[in-house]
C-alpha cells in the first residue's frame, strides 16, 4: 500500500501537502540567486514560524528575501504586516505573497502558510488548497531537524 | 528498503474523541511503548478524522513513534462500518504483530468487528498485558468465566493479536514538548455508508461525574437492598466530596445509571479512598477497583470476598451502617 510520510514534532509543525512536517525546504537555500522556500524546525521554547525564502514574481525577476521572518534584500519594494496569529507579506501591487499563520493548541503550534510562489523559471513551485502549502515538483524535502545554515540540499 | 517494515510492531487505536478527559489512548500508548521496547519495534497510533492535526502531535508527545493518519469528511463522526474498512485494509497491508484499543462503549463495538474482519482473535477487557520473554507473544490477562478467574491469552499464530483494555489500567506516560516522530498518511477508500447517515453529533452530559479521576469513591452494591438506600450514598459523596459508583446488579435494577459502573464492563477508578458497601466483591467488579489505595468494605456476610481485599472491613447490615455513618459525619464535618 503506498503511502506518504514526513517527521513530525510534538511542539511545532507546518501543513505541507496536506500533510504535517516540522520543517521543509524547496529549492536551495545554499544558493546565490535561486528561488528557495524554506521552513524552518522550530524548537522547543520558540512558538513562531521560521520561515525563511527568496523569492521571484512570475516573470522571473526577484521580489525579495526573507530571513527567519524578516525582509532583507527587497528589490521587488515588499512590504510586512502583521495578520491575525502572524503575518502578510505584500507586493509594491498590493497583492499579498504570503500569509502565514500559526494555530494554538492546547501543547503546540500548527502553522498554515497561504502563497503562490514562482521560482528563476518562471514554474509554479508552491500554492495553497484546502489550508494547506502545496509544493510542486520534486525539488523538496522535509526536515528531520533544524537546517544549519548555508548547508546545501540534497535534491530529490 | 520496504519502509512499510516500519509499520509493523505494536498499533494502538487512538479514540481521540473527549480528548482532554478520556486519557485512555495515552495510556495504551505508554503501555504499548514498553512491549514495543521489549520486541524491539515501534509504536503506530491510528488516527482517523478531519482536521486530527493536534492529536497527531499530542500522541507523538506522550510516546507515539508514528501516528498513521485518515484524514477524510467522511470519517468525522465515528462510523463503525468506515472505520473497520480503513482499519482493517492498513492492517492487512502492513501486518501489526500487536493491536490495542480502550475497553470503552466505542472499543466494544468496533474492535469485535474489526477482528472478525482481519480473521484473528480479540481479548476483551483486558487487566494486564505482558510478553512472553520465551516466545514473544502478548500475554493477555482477561476476566473469564463469568469474571470467576483471570485467564491468560495467547493468539499464536493469527495476527494481529489484539486486546482492549480498561481505561486507567495502565498510567500514560507525561507530556513531551521536546518529542520527534512520524506521520504517515496511507492511501485511504472511504465510502459513504449507504446505511447510516449522522445528521449531527451532540455531547452527552456526563451523568457518572467525574468518577475515574475522584480521589474518594462510595460504590454501592445490590447488598443495600433498594433504591432509597443507594440515594444516601450521594448523600455520603457530598459529605466526603467523593463520587458514587456502582455495581452491575444496582444497574441491572435501575437504581443507578450505566456511567457509574465499575469493574468488567464498566470504569476502572483509582482513588486513595474507596468505600464499598453492601458489595461482595465478585470478580467482575473488583477489577475495577484493584488500583484503589484504601479499601473500606461494609457487608452482612464476614465471608464475603470483599473482605479479603479490603484494608478494613465492617461486617453488618448496609441499612443500619449507612445511617449511623451518615449521622457521625454530618457532626463532623
């Protein structure tokens, strides 16, 4: 019987195809100038996302970097707001990119991410169905434990 | 690799429904974690549901290895015939050596019917499970016999070996926010039960109280000969801020309602005080009582079983003792 699987925590996870994982990566974070899309292992102690990205509109030009949450290179003129339980990430157009937001539970944290990403090629790598991110494409994977910085990815 | 060997080992049901209050789950899990440990394999916690995102993760942190998730509108309200098709398909794929469910209303209907589905054999209400260090196989202890003697159960050759067992038999293992695990989501055939629709779904009022968490409980036997009588004991639990439990004859006559019934086939109580009068202490009901850590007992007949595990025991009739110990602690408290 086929199934599918991903490592799981206790205190935080993300819904990633309709699934929970407690951390994943798309493209290369290791990269100089590719798109990637990565959420972070969060640990215990911590109860916000890490999320962390570069990110281009569909015509391929680049939009931003995110860092662990936070705008860095912005040549795309992006902007940060807070949302209900996170926050919004919008388009000098006013569109918003991402949103994410994170669940309380009684004893841990369930974080739905809303985007529509598009990577260097101009491919759809990431939309939201059903208050789930899904991935498009084999170049992801999930994370077993936080990822180190710089670290490249293996390619699936 | 064949990553569905991962799969195999020792599967508890997760009956997450009153989560907060019905720990039952948890502590199969825990249990389910110490045979895991001795045959060296792991845990698989069966969740089916919609939106069962958080009871994943609490699973995973009371001991869980893997949590193998159903996540289908469909299954949102528990359905026998669905769930047995679910079950009993992930079963037959990945071939469980050990599969445990709670000894509850649920488990008594749904585990019957997935073992005859699967072809192997259910020991029900089980009081304690162990491996065989020899062979390997799950020792199963289950009242038999009308609840005359403790029978052990072996299945040798049919898989999985399943069992159900009370709720507080075994001790769950604490929260671990630090826990890391597996989710894995099979392929799922759900198909609308032509039979049965829910309309909707409504929580009962619970009409037992608290019974299974009270520190003191006062159970009442059919010894105490009528209704009126079994009425003083609420008067008794108020006094003593316990809860009243009962046999099954007092049920049987109406006296008292299903959700205070103790033993076999009714609810497992742990407290430190337990005040049992006019019970003889058949079987059935005293496996439902074993955890207590005081036992008073009140019984006409001096050679009444109860007697023998009972800390102190008060040979006399119910309707002259109930009175007199009512009156003594109205003064006192």
């Amino acid at each position: 019987m086929e199934f599918r699987e991903s490592p799981i925590s206790a205190h935080h996870n993300y819904l990633v195809n309709g699934m929970l994982a407690q951390g994943f990566v798309v493209g290369d974070p290791s990269s100089k100038d590719h798109f990637f899309f990565l959420a972070d292992v969060v640990l215990q102690g911590e109860t916000r996302p890490r999320i962390s990205a570069r990110l281009m509109d569909e015509d391929s030009h680049p939009l931003l970097e995110l860092k662990v949450n936070r705008i860095g290179e912005n040549p795309g003129k992006c902007s940060i707001e807070s949302a209900f339980a996170g926050y919004r990430i919008r388009c000098s157009s006013g569109d918003v990119l991402i949103e994410v937001r994170t669940e309380a539970f009684a004893n841990g944290y369930l974080t739905r991410i809303k985007a529509r990403l598009f990577d260097e090629h101009g491919h759809l790598r990431v939309e939201t169905r059903d208050e789930s991110i899904w991935i498009h494409g084999e170049e992801y994977l999930f994370l077993a434990g936080p990822l180190p910085e710089g670290r490249a990815v293996r390619r699936k | 690799m064949d990553k569905s060997g991962l799969l195999h080992g020792v599967w508890v049901f997760g009956d997450y429904r009153n989560y907060f209050q019905n720990r039952v789950t948890l502590q199969l899990i825990a249990k389910g974690r110490e045979l895991a440990e001795t045959l060296r394999t792991r845990v698989t916690v069966l969740l089916l549901g919609e939106a069962v995102h958080q009871y994943a993760m609490e699973y995973i942190a009371h001991g869980a290895d893997i949590v193998m998730v159903a996540e289908h509108p469909d299954l949102r309200c528990y359905q026998v015939e669905s769930y047995t098709n679910v079950v009993a398909r992930w079963a037959e794929a990945f071939k469980p050596d050990i599969l445990l469910g709670g000894a509850t209303s649920f488990g008594r209907e749904f585990f019957p019917r997935l073992a005859k589905r699967l072809k192997t054999g259910l020991s029900a209400d089980c009081v304690r499970l162990e491996v065989d260090p020899d062979t390997g196989l799950l020792l199963q202890t289950t009242p038999a016999f009308g609840g005359n003697l403790l029978a052990e159960v072996v299945s040798s050759h049919r898989r999985p070996q399943m069992a159900t067992i009370h709720p507080y038999v075994f001790k769950e293992l604490p929260h671990k926010a630090s826990a890391v695990g597996r989710v894995v989501y099979p392929e799922i055939e759900v198909k609308a039960n032509t039979q049965v629709r829910v309309l909707r779904s409504r929580r009962q009022q619970a009409r037992g109280g608290n019974l299974e968490d009270a520190q003191i409980v006062i159970v009442g036997g059919r010894g105490l000969g009528s209704r009126e009588q079994f009425k003083l004991l609420f008067e008794l639990a108020e006094l003593l801020a316990g809860e009243v439990g009962a046999t099954r004859p007092v049920v049987r006559a109406g006296w008292a309602d299903e959700e205070r019934l103790l033993g076999q086939t009714g609810k497992t109580v742990k407290p430190k005080l337990l005040i049992s009068i006019g019970t003889s202490g058949a079987l059935q009901y005293t496996t439902g009582i074993n955890g207590a850590e005081t036992i008073i007992a009140v019984n006409r007949d001096a050679h009444a079983p109860i007697f023998k595990m009972a800390d102190l025991g008060l040979v006399g009739e119910s309707s002259a003792v109930l009175p007199l110990l009512l009156e003594t602690l109205r003064k006192r408290i």
